[in-house]
C-alpha cells in the first residue's frame, strides 16, 4: 500500500502543488488530471523516487520510502515520456536488456510472446528506429506484459496510441489491477478501468 | 552482478551497431600520431625522446572524442531514469557503462600504441612499457572521464566544458604514464611510475563511480 501526505513541489520560486494527500492499495488506481504546467509529471517522478519532494512524505506498506528504497525499487516499474528504449537496438533485445538492467531476467519465450500480444508480430526483430512513433511507444508498453511489479506509475499512457491498442491497454490494465497490482497515471482522458479508482486534480 | 554483466553487454551491443564512433576515436589517434613523425622528419633520437608525450596526449585525447556521449543518449532516451530505479545500485551500473567505455574507446587505443610506437623508433622493450603503462592509464581516463560526463550532462555547450573540467584531471595520468617510458628509457626503471599510475587507478575505482552517480542524481532531477 502507498500513502502520501501533504507531498509539495517547488520549481524555481513557483509552488507547483502543496499538500497532495492521497491513497493506492492493493487493486487500486489513481488518475492524476490537471492542466498543462500542474505539476502531474512532477508528482510522478516525486512518488518513482526520481526527484526530491520540498515538503510531504511517502509510505511503502507503512514505512517511509526513503528506509525501504531497494524493496520499494524492487516492485515499482515507471513508465515515463521518453520511452526508454534504444533505437539501435530491436524490439525484443530492448525488452530483454531493460528487463536484465533492472535486475529482472527475461528468457525470450516470455518477451515474443509479449510483442505479439502487444501487435508488433513480425516485427521483433527489427531495429526499432524504423518504426513508427506508435509502435515505439507500444515497445514501451510490452513491458508492462513482462512485468511483475506491484506498483505501475505510467505517465501518459494512452499517448500516440490508436483506439486498438488504447482498448488493449485498458485491458492490460485490468489484469493488474485483477492481480492485486496498484496503478497511478496521468491521461487527459476519461478512463473507464475495473476495480477501485480515484481522481486526484492538481491545481 | 547480473544487472553489471547486462549493462555492459548492452552498451558493447550497441557500440557494435554504431561502429563508426568506436573507429573515429581509433583513427584519430592513429592521424594524431603519425603527424609528429611525418612534421619533425627523421631525427631518430628527437622522435625517440617525444615519442612517450606525444602518444600519451594522442591517447588522451583520443579517448575524450567519446566522453559525451557516454550517458547522453541514456538520459534522452529515458534509460537513464530506468537504471536509477533499478533495484541494483546505480553505482554499479555506472561502473558498468565505464567498464564497456574502456572495452571501446581505450583497450583498443592500448593494442595499437606498440604499432604507432614503431613510427618513433622505440625499442621493443620501450614499447612493452608503454602499454602497460597505457593499460593502468587508460581506464583512469575513463573513470575520470565519467564524471566529467555526469557533471555537464544536459548542459548547453556541455562538450567544450567537459574538455575544460577533464583534462587538468589527466595531468597526473600523463605525468606518471609518460614518465614511466622516459625513466625505463633512461635507465632509472618504470616500477615506480606504473606503481603510482596503478594507485591512482585503484583509487579512481573505488571513487569515481560514487562521484558520477552523485553527479547524476542532480542531472535527473
């Protein structure tokens, strides 16, 4: 279970947001909506562990995140705008070294299996510099499939994405959220997902 | 250490799709080299005297060409943020993504030096010592080089500024490293120079990562 409380986030001499309390436990998802420029990308990388919070803190099952940074590392997977992968490298290699960077092996059974679901059949084996911004983006999301993590943090998921995959996304989303798996996004769009969910707007 | 061997099989991956930067560090220091002999002409004993200095300062900066784009591409691309949240400690992944520098940009400048050497008439015994001392150096280069690369990651202009914050930590390198070839070839041994340049690689091994980690964190922020 996640908790916030009272996060802020200062940028220059600008207050982005003040105390943003907010709640993720088992099977739960969070959208965070708010305009350009609110902050919500902040409030993201705040919760990843990426950037520091001015004020507030966060728990991880209870206990501060700070103490727990490995565990808490361990069942997080962040998805952020750059799409994190190699353009040099094909799809099935970029699922393959992202997995084994973070510690998690990937035999390649489980990783075509993956792309397939995802749409990119017939295409694993290409670099993945040829293909378009959607399909990149649909890359980035096969990893979701070969995921484990308990804690998904997506920024903009459904962006560059056509009404199939957003279909299936959803559905990919469902799963986890099925699995007991907690989830917390940004979207401009009204998102219709199974299990509990809360809108946290930022202004 | 699954995740060390990963990333370092990564980046060697993809130094092999991209070749031509592996190559235009080589040939560059190859051209560099060969400008001294072909400038000054066939004085044996002067060549001989500069041919250390002058391979070491090739070498040098042969192996800055490629400093920039060591954690460039990672931080554009994202893979930057995936490796700081990855449950292995980031320092080991930067030392890591250093290890796969040297592979690429310095054990191939340290198997070529005896060949370029040749050009200064150096004697094959001078030649041994000049890659030993170009092995203990050349992964000192990438070390330092690392946090150079960290600390003017995503700032404008970053690449002079890199030169201008790493090369005055190279001096140490080129002293002992060069030194080393002039004191064997005077007769005075090269122990101790190769010894030192050994310390400061032990040292900048067990530093340099934390350093550019540390630099890193700041940049991703």
């Amino acid at each position: 279970m996640l908790r916030a409380h009272g996060l802020a986030c200062v940028r220059g001499d600008r207050r982005l947001f003040s105390d943003v309390d907010f709640s993720v436990s088992a099977g739960d998802w969070l959208q965070v909506e708010g305009a350009n420029g609110a902050g919500k990308t902040s409030l993201l990388r705040i919760v990843a562990g990426l950037a520091q919070a001015a004020d507030g803190h966060l728990e991880w099952d209870g206990q501060p995140v700070d103490t727990v940074r490995d565990e808490f590392n361990a069942r997080l997977l962040y998805l952020g705008h750059a799409p994190s992968i190699k353009d040099d490298l094909s799809a099935l290699e970029n699922l393959q070294t992202a997995a084994a960077v973070a510690g998690r092996p990937l035999d390649e059974a489980t990783a075509l299996a993956a792309l397939r679901r995802i749409g990119l059949k017939g295409r694993e084996d290409l670099p993945t510099r040829v293909l378009s911004q959607g399909q990149k983006r649909r890359v980035a999301l096969a990893r979701l499939l070969c995921s484990q993590a308990r804690l998904w943090i997506l920024d903009e998921p459904f962006v560059a994405l056509d009404v199939a995959a957003v279909a299936l996304l959803c559905s990919i989303l469902d799963e986890h959220l099925a699995r007991g798996g907690m989830l917390m996004f940004t979207s401009h769009q009204a998102v219709q997902l199974a299990g509990n969910g809360a809108s946290l707007r930022l202004s | 250490m699954n995740a060390f061997v990963a990333i370092v099989r990564r980046d060697l991956l993809l130094a092999a799709r991209r070749k031509s930067e592996v190559f235009t560090a080589l040939f560059f220091f190859m051209i560099v080299a060969s400008l001294f002999p072909l400038g000054i002409g066939a004085e044996t004993n002067l060549l001989r005297r500069i041919a250390p200095g002058v391979l070491w300062v090739a070498a040098l900066l042969a192996a800055m060409l490629s400093l920039n784009r060591m954690f460039a591409a990672d931080h554009q691309d994202g893979t930057l943020e995936q490796m700081a949240l990855s449950p292995t400690p980031l320092a080991l992944l930067v030392s890591g993504k250093v290890f796969a520098h040297w592979l690429t940009s310095g054990l191939p400048l340290v198997l070529l030096a005896p060949v370029l050497g040749l050009q200064f008439d150096l004697s094959p015994r001078s030649l041994g010592i000049l890659m030993i001392s170009l092995l203990l150096g050349t992964p000192l280069l990438s070390l330092i080089g690392a946090i150079g690369a960290a600390l003017t990651l995503g700032v404008r202009g970053g690449g002079v500024l890199l030169s201008l914050l790493v090369l005055p930590l190279y001096i140490p390198a080129l002293i002992f490293g060069a030194g080393a070839v002039e004191a064997d070839m005077a007769g005075l041994g090269a122990g101790g120079h190769l010894s030192l340049l050994g310390a400061l690689l032990a040292l900048a091994t067990f530093f340099a990562p934390w350093a550019a980690t540390a630099a890193l964190r700041i940049a991703l922020e």
